[in-house]
C-alpha cells in the first residue's frame, strides 16, 4: 500500500507492538481442501473471479468491527491482486515495503493504496497504485473482480481488485516504497496447508488472530495473508461446488 512521503508528514509511525513470527500458531480449519494445479486454469479463474465477491469469508475481524459499523472512521484504500500468468502456471505478484514507512513498514503487502479524490473507483485507485509502487502499467493488466472488502486493525477498508496480468511487463520499483517484487506460484496458495493460524496477546490484555504464510525468506502475514487466505477460499469453494455438482 502506498506510503507517500507527502503524505500525512507529522504523523507518527505506526509500531507493532509484538512479534509476529514468534507467536504461536496452529493449523487454520480446513474446509475445502487443497485446489489442484490442474484447475487453476485461466477458464476456472476468471469464472470464478470475474465479479465482485460480496460473500463473508471466514477471516479474523483483526480487531476492527469499529470500522464496520462506522466506516467513515475507515481509511479507503485499494490493492491489485496481480495473478501472472505464466507459462508454468499462475503466480501472486507481492512487494516487500522499505523499513522506513509509517504504514506496515517492511511488511509483504499487494501493491495499493489509499484511494484518492480524483480516483473514480477502487479499481482505478489499485492500477494506479500499482504502476505508482512497481511500474507494472495498466495495459498489461485486465481487471476480473473484487474480493469482498478487509478491514484493518490499522484502519484502512481495503478493497482487493483481482485480475490477470500478462507477463510482457517490466518493472520500474518506487526505491522510497518497495525494497523487492517477487512473485508466489498460486497452487501454493490455494494449498491449505501452507497457512498458519496465530493468536498474539497483547499488553492491553486482548489477543489478536492473524494468518501467516512463510514462503522461502518471506514472512507473509496480516492482511495481505488473510486476503490471500480470502482468495483461496473462494476458489476453494468453487471448486469444491463444482465435483458435487
């Protein structure tokens, strides 16, 4: 999400007040089962994909209902959910944030931001976002859908904007903004077993839930999981809808 320095200069910046790698974790509740490489086809996706999802999905609130019931306390922001199509499958286009951002510094997190005035629409806000972080440009990208909307415990209402990207891209990495661009494959993703479920306790004597997926050297947890952890389910649902069908 973008962090422009232009942005909110006086603010303070954001600390975790935990560990997140550290805290314990167990196996999330597996409902659907693993999607199989060989339905994770272009067809399948974008079948699935290409409409807006207003469905609840069974995430951890993130200790955010205030903004559920007030959302004009909830920042508005966007992020693209960039699934590249590549010869050997798809992959989950992520950034790694710079250590020096008031908002989930060094975090993994979708390119995106906070939606601006002149943005007509969520969409628009994470193409721009996008081409802004990482130079992917809009022409190499076709918009399927959205998730339905993840409200932060940071206050931001995200709206994750799914769509297919061609891999005919370069790109151009905003050095304020993002450290790394790397891509995940999705059969990794839609695999169950690669999420970890966690529970923090915090000092004010409150606990927080959270997904976690570590991949290689990434630590990939907070919203970013959780809306990875959406877009499984919802493929994972199609495609169990579609054997008892």
């Amino acid at each position: 999400m973008s962090d422009k320095p232009t942005t909110k200069p006086n603010r303070q910046r954001a600390r975790l007040i935990f560990n997140p790698e550290s805290q314990p974790w167990s196996p999330p509740v597996d409902r659907f089962g693993t999607v199989p490489d060989e339905a994770l086809h272009p067809e399948f996706i974008r079948t699935v994909l290409g409409r807006s999802i207003n469905d609840k999905l069974d995430l951890p609130d993130e200790f955010a209902s205030r903004y559920r019931t007030v959302n004009s306390e909830a920042i508005e922001a966007a992020v693209l959910v960039p699934l590249v199509m590549r010869e050997s499958g798809f992959t989950v286009l992520l950034t790694q944030r710079t250590d020096h951002l008031h908002d989930h510094a060094g975090q993994v997190s979708f390119p995106g931001g906070r939606v601006e005035h002149t943005d007509e629409s969520p969409v628009a806000t994470a193409l721009r976002e996008t081409y802004e972080e990482t130079g992917l440009a809009p022409d190499h990208v076709d918009v399927l859908g959205s998730l339905p909307r993840y409200y932060t415990g940071t206050g931001f209402a995200i709206t994750p904007v799914t769509a297919f990207v061609r891999p005919t891209f370069t790109l151009a990495p905003d050095e304020f903004e993002v450290a790394e661009v790397f891509e995940v494959p999705l059969p990794f993703l839609t695999d169950s077993s690669n999420y970890r479920l966690h529970r923090a306790h915090l000092p004010d004597g409150s606990a927080r839930e959270y997904y976690s997926i570590p991949f290689e050297k990434y630590f990939i947890w907070g919203a970013t999981a959780a809306m990875l952890r959406g877009l499984y389910q919802v493929l994972a649902e199609a495609f169990s809808s579609s054997k008892r069908s």
